[in-house]
C-alpha cells in the first residue's frame, strides 16, 4: 500500500505571518489535524498541527502569535508513491505529501498509518496461518524459550498432535524430533535430516530442515519443515535398484572379453559391446537395427544363429572360419518371457584365434620368466660369492638388490643400521658390482682417528707441511680412492670443524693437502655408514644439516638381525664352514643349539654371530656341540643340556607360569622327536609314550597356535 491510498488530500497551507488563532481556524474547517508552512516561493518550511496550537495554550487567541512562534520547523515530507511502512518510520505525526513535482497534495496521519498496517498485519497473519495450513508440509515454530509458537495442519498429522494441544507449550511436551531445541542452542542451520516414525499403519519416513530465527543478530527461536517421504523414498529405492541393476549388466557386457550381440526374436539387432566391434571392426552404432540376416549378406557371418535358436528352440553353437582366417565360435542363448516363448536372443562371439596366441604369448612368458628367475639366481649367488653376503629373509633380499641396482650408478649412498649389521660387506658388494669395481675401496673409520689427525688423514701433506712429517709427504685417503669408492663408517662421530672441510671436498670433488697450494682433483664414490640418527644429531647441532642432505642421496637401512631371523642359521652355517676351514675342525650343532640360536635377540648383530660360532668351534668338546650359553643372558629360559651318564636334565632359566612351561617342555621335545625321527610312531616309542598321545597333543599345540 502507498502513501496516497490513506492520505487526507489537501491543498491548504499557511504563511509563518498568519496568527496562530486564524491557523486554528483553517485547520478545524478543513478537518485535518494540521497543515504544512510555506514561503512565499512556495516551499514547505514547517508544519502546524493541533497538538502545537494545544501545547501552546490560550495566548494563541491572542493575534499577534503567530504561525512562526508555534511551528515545527523539522519536517517530514513523503511522496505520494512511497510504501506506507515509510511513514512508520517518520518521527513525525503529521506528515505532508507532495506529489513528483514537488506540489504539496495532502496530509497524513500516523495514527491512521499505524491502525492501516494493524490491519495489514492482521490480514498477513492470517494469509500467511492460511498458507501454512495447506502446506503439504509439516511446519513447527519455537521461541527463544523452546515454546511453540506455530503448529500447522501437516504437522497435526505427522505428531497425532492437535494444533491447541501444541501451541504454547514446550516441544518436549509435543511429539515431534527434539533437533530443533540443538538449534537454538547452537544457532546452525542443518538441512535434510532424515529420520522414521513407527505409526499403527506403518513407518514413516521423515525429512526436515531446521533453521534458527535471527532478529537483530541474536538467536529468537528456531523453525523446522518436516516432508513426509516415505513413498519417494521407496520409489528412489526401487528406481536406484533398477539403475544400479543396469549399470551392472552394463558393466557386465562391455567388460567381457567375448563379443556380445543381443537381438529380439526377429534377429533385429539390439545392442552389441565393443569386444563385438574389436572381433569384426563394425561399430555398434552401425549395426544397431540391423538383422543378423543382414550381417550373413554382408559376409560378416555365414549363419544366423537367431533362426536356429529360434528352429532348435534352445541354445545353438556354431563354429567359423572368417574371411582373416580367425576362427570364431558363436553361441546363441534364447531368453524367454512368461508365457516360455523366445523373446531375445543373446550371443556370444568368442575369437579362438586370440586364445590360441595368448597360449603361445604364456607359454613364452613362462620360459622367460624361468629364464629370469635362473639368472636372477646366478646373480645372487654371484653377489655372495663375491662378498659372503647372506642374503636369505625377504628384507635383506630387498637390501641386495637395491645395492645391486645402485651399483650402476655413481650416486652417494647412506647406509643406516645398528653396529654390526653388515653395513661395509654392503658396501662392498655396490663398489664390487659397479664400474669401479676394479678400483680402490678404501674404508675409514671416521670415530677411530684423532681429530688433530683427520685432516691429514683424509686429505694428506707435502713434504714439511709440519714437524714431523715425512719427506716425500703424503696422499690422504681421498686420494688413495681416487677411481674407487670411499667408504666413510660411523661418519656420525666426524667432529663439527672437520665436518665443513668434507662437505667441501664433496662439492668440489677436489681437496688440498696439509701444507699444499694446488688443488688436487679426485675421482671418488662416497659411501657413508652410521649406526646413529643424524637427524637428531642435526636437531641437536651436532652435525651439519648441509651434509647431512649431501650424504643422504639414497639411503639404505639395513635391518637388524632380529628382524630377519631367516638370515640365522645360513649366517651360523657360513660362519662355522670359514672357521672349520680355518682351524681344520669338524663339529656339528645339535637341533637344541639351532633353536636357541634363533631365539637370541643378537644385540651385536652379525659380528656377534661370528663370534658365537667360533667360540661354541673352539671351546666345545666333542663332535657334536649339544648346548650353547649366550652372553647377556638372553639364552632361552628352558634349554635341554646334556649330563654326564647320559640322561638328560631340564634347566629353567626363568619363571614362567606352570602351564606354559609344560605347553613349551612338550612342544620342544615333541617337535625335535618329529623332527629328527620324522614320522610320530618313532617319536612316541623315544619318549616313550603311545602314539595316539603325541597325535593328540600336537593337534592341541597346533589348535593353540604353537608351531612345532
């Protein structure tokens, strides 16, 4: 509604010289409640109404108040176009109106504005009641105080709730989803919250969103729409079956290796796959409505397979011979309806051509295979010839063939990895495979030289460079690698000044002895070693971070000897042949000796081995070595030795629960029994019990997860 629908048309104005009693007068005949001042140009200056002649008391019958003396001077003035709800704004009471042109046209009141939007609002409401009504949807509204405040007819039905039992009381007393109390507390809007009610007639399917009130940036309440979707949702379900069915069958029929063709019983053509389109070289859009009786005419096939499915009644194969001599073989399948008469007609196309040569393409990659794998096994034990590398558990074959393959290049390599792990016979093996292989391989032991020494070490001094250095002077270990590899062990321990004069010669691939002015160029391959972390040494400052990254190109990390427990006894075996070639004895190991040998954690790693294994050499009396005592006291905590007479005694090194150890003494001897008997009759007469008894506990022991 606009300013001019309300407004008290008028003309009237006063000049600011007319008295106030004459202003009186024009007002109460005109019947308004004030009228605007003008100038003599014409333009509004003021405005007199009632209330100001009222206000002003009984010296307006004087004349010479005048208009001036009584007038508002601040003046509102609206156009006759402008919203009603403009005027409510207006501090104003009265209110002139002007046209476009400026001309004044009329009054207005603002009590009337208020009483006309009243009713506006009033009819809104109840438009806007009305409107929710019919709303398929149900619709709830809650106060700040979680009090409902609007209950449409939807909602009656979804909460078997009237609206007057609803209205004005707390929505935990009305059946309906409490989300809508999260909302005012937290003030977000969530959409499309799914959620069921269980009625007599069945379970309905709800979704709502649910929205927060916000006046004035604060939370008044919150307004949820509940849509009952119960039926869509069956329908989206049974329609997504259906396309999740077709892009299976889809999926079904482009991904088979065969050419399909599905036809109707006419043999018009239906569809057909891109495996029928790669067997023929006909696109399936080009035969698309086509009859198989018009692919017998163009040749592409010499039966139509349709008319005898269709004759034979069932399924029919056929064999040919196309024009590119590939031998095809074609198979129809009839799909009935419900009344057991063909409906469709779905053929497979199989080119045996293509089977035939991927039969000939296995049969070669078999024999290449073969061949690769006997080569592969030459290489391996060329690399432990080469450098009594024993490369048996899966990790440290990753290891041999990762030092295998940067062999061929010149790059620097990290080796990490506890101390004896085998970190130089790593080395080793990438200078022994590599292009350098015929050169130097020099090692140094960065922690085991004197830090005053280093630099002569590593760099070398002419002659006279310092107080007693030798004559002739003397190459440093750069040099004497020149054209080799350089292996730099426990480089963690180089000292910090040292540490910038490496990084150096590592750049700049040249160094300058101890008391030298020319620069010497050196051709080396740097392999770095350290049982430390550099990392932390680097955060600790302890190590330069620029060759840490210099040193760290590729990095190997060697596994200790726990981790790969396969490497054990190939590593005992190798180690006892060096020594038993060495200090020409003879011994073996009985199996007790194995075991505990496999279960030592082995602290020092490889070196600690070779140790062992000749100690128990040397130090053992007879030919056969029946018991072993560990360093660090790691032995197993039950380990059979042998007494004199004969007899056999058990030792526990350790408490361990009854049970267990009777599970651990049982799973021992019978596992050695089967072992070195090899059938569970033998064992049973050793230990002298029946044979049933040894079958049923190693079927208990199994059940358990204990490996014999």
């Amino acid at each position: 509604m606009l300013v001019k629908d309300i407004m008290l048309p008028s003309n009237t104005t006063v000049n600011p010289e007319q008295s106030a009693r004459e202003a009186w007068q024009i007002i109460s005949r005109a019947g308004l409640i004030g009228v605007p001042v003008t100038d003599h140009g014409g333009r509004i200056t003021g405005i007199v109404s009632r209330d100001e002649i009222i206000n002003a008391g009984p010296r307006v019958l004087d004349d010479n108040v005048k208009v001036r003396d009584i007038m508002q001077r601040e003046v509102c003035i609206l156009k006759e176009d402008a919203p009603l709800s403009d005027a409510w704004t207006l501090p104003a009471n009265v209110i002139p109106v002007v046209d476009d042109s400026g001309r004044f046209t009329g009054i207005l009141d603002r009590s009337e504005v208020g009483h006309t939007l009243f009713k506006m609002a009033a009819q809104m409401l109840q438009q806007a009641e009305t409107i929710l009504d019919s709303a398929h949807n149900g619709i709830v509204a809650i106060d700040k105080d979680g009090i409902v405040t609007t209950f449409n007819l939807a909602a009656e039905k979804i909460t078997r709730r009237r609206k007057s039992e609803a209205l004005g009381r707390h929505l935990s007393q009305v059946i309906i989803p409490q989300g809508l109390l999260d909302i005012l507390e937290h003030g977000n809007y969530q959409s499309q919250y799914k959620f069921s009610v269980e009625y007599s007639s069945g379970t309905h399917i709800y979704l709502t969103n649910r929205s927060p009130i916000i006046e004035n940036g604060r939370v008044v309440g919150a307004i949820g729409v509940f849509q009952d979707i119960s039926e869509f949702e069956f329908i989206s379900e049974e329609l997504s079956s259906v396309k999740q069915l077709n892009r299976e069958l889809e999926t079904i029929i482009e991904s088979s290796y065969d050419g399909i063709i599905i036809t109707d019983r006419q043999g018009k053509i239906i569809r057909a796959n891109k495996a029928h389109e790669r067997i023929t070289g006909l696109p399936g859009a080009s035969i698309q409505g086509k009859t198989m009786a018009d692919l017998v005419t163009a040749g592409v096939y010499a039966r139509s397979v349709v008319d005898a499915v269709v004759e034979q009644n069932g399924v029919v194969t056929l064999s040919q011979l196309t024009a590119h001599r590939n031998q095809l073989l074609i198979t129809g399948n009839p799909v009935y309806n419900q009344r057991g008469e063909i409906e469709r007609v779905v053929i497979n196309i199989r080119d045996m051509s293509d089977l035939n040569s991927l039969k000939n393409q296995l049969e070669q990659s078999i024999a290449l295979s073969e061949r690769y794998r006997g080569e592969l096994n030459q290489l391996r034990s060329k690399l432990i010839h080469q450098t009594g590398m024993i490369v048996k558990s899966t990790k440290m074959q990753k290891v041999a063939e990762m030092a295998l393959r940067l062999a061929q290049v010149d790059t620097t390599v990290l080796l990490l990895g506890e101390s004896g792990v085998g970190k130089e016979v790593v080395a080793k093996t990438i200078h022994k495979n590599s292009k350098r292989g015929s050169g130097p391989f020099i090692t140094v032991n960065c922690g085991a030289i004197p830090e005053n020494l280093l630099e002569s070490e590593m760099f070398g001094y002419e002659k006279g460079a310092f107080t007693g250095a030798g004559r002739e002077g003397k190459p440093g270990m750069f040099e004497l690698a020149d054209n080799g590899t350089l292996f730099l062990d426990e480089i963690g321990d180089l000292p910090l000044l040292f540490q910038v004069k490496l990084l150096r010669a590592l750049q700049e691939r040249e160094i300058t002895r101890i008391g030298g002015t020319k620069s010497r160029p050196v051709d080396v391959r740097i392999i770095a070693a350290t049982n430390k972390q550099l990392e932390e040494l680097v955060k600790e400052g302890k190590f330069r971070e620029d060759l840490y990254f210099r040193l760290n190109v590729v990095p190997i990390t060697i596994p200790p000897l726990r981790e790969r427990k396969d490497d054990i006894i190939p590593l005992v075996y190798w180690f006892k042949k060096q020594f038993e070639k060495l200090y020409n004895i003879k011994k073996e190991f009985a199996p007790a000796v194995f075991k505990a040998l496999v279960e030592y954690h082995w602290p020092g790693n490889v070196r600690e081995v070779k140790n062992v294994v000749e100690r128990l050499l040397v130090t053992s009396a007879g030919p056969v070595i029946q018991s072993v005592e560990i360093p660090l006291d790691m032995a197993p905590p039950v380990l059979p030795e042998q007494l004199p007479g004969g007899q056999n005694h058990i030792t526990v090194r350790g408490i361990i629960p009854l049970k267990a150890a009777q599970l651990e003494l049982e799973r021992q001897l019978i596992g050695a029994a089967l072992k070195e008997l090899g059938s569970t009759y033998k064992a049973a007469r050793a230990l002298q019990v029946d044979q049933s008894t040894i079958v049923r506990k190693v079927n208990r022991l199994r059940e358990q997860g204990l490996p014999l």
